[in-house]
C-alpha cells in the first residue's frame, strides 16, 4: 500500500491518497479531500491499470482524464501525487518524498 498526503497549496484543501495493489498491475484507490475537485475524481476513480497510467503518453489515462474534467486548476499538485502514489502502491517507485516550495521575490 502506498499512502500519499497531498497539500494543495494557497487553496487550503488537502488530497489524501490510499493505493492498494495485490498484483502490482491494478490498483485500487481511495482519495479523500476536502477539495470539491477531488470528491469528483474520487468518484469516478477506484481502480486504475497501473501501467496503463504510468508507461502512457503525459496527459493520458484515466487519472489524467478525471483531472482534466474536473480540476479547473492546472497547476494543483494533487495530480502528481496520485501519480506517485500508484507508481509506488504498483512496484514502479520507491517511496520517496517530493516537494515544492514557491516563493516570489
């Protein structure tokens, strides 16, 4: 299981992740937020094919494909996180922290 917590950034809202795989191929998704967005594409995300998703062309796939549809924000790092989350819940990475940090000079 791959867990990922996501801090959306100035928004407030944080994107919580649950990963599972039995196979390392299919892998089922829990995401709970506080974000309205990402109540949506929790709807409509409980499984994904991990290779499907991970070895695709960018901005394909279903994870892509509900974002797209329901995240007016582009930039949101909950994608990414969903992302690394499967790719380590499947076997495909390590666990391992990412970060961003913005600042304006």
């Amino acid at each position: 299981m791959a867990t990922g917590v996501i801090k959306a950034g100035a928004c407030g809202f944080t994107i919580n992740v649950k990963a599972t795989s039995g196979d390392n191929h299919k892998v089922k998704l829990e995401i709970t937020s506080d974000c309205p967005n990402y109540q949506k594409i929790a709807a409509e995300l409980d499984e994904v094919d991990a290779f499907q998703e991970i070895f695709q062309k960018l901005h394909t796939g279903k994870v892509y494909e509900a974002f797209a549809k329901h995240s007016p924000h582009p930039s949101c790092p909950g994608l990414s996180g969903m992302m690394k989350s499967v790719e380590v819940a499947a076997g495909l990475a390590l666990p391992q922290n990412a970060s961003i940090t913005v600042t304006k000079e």
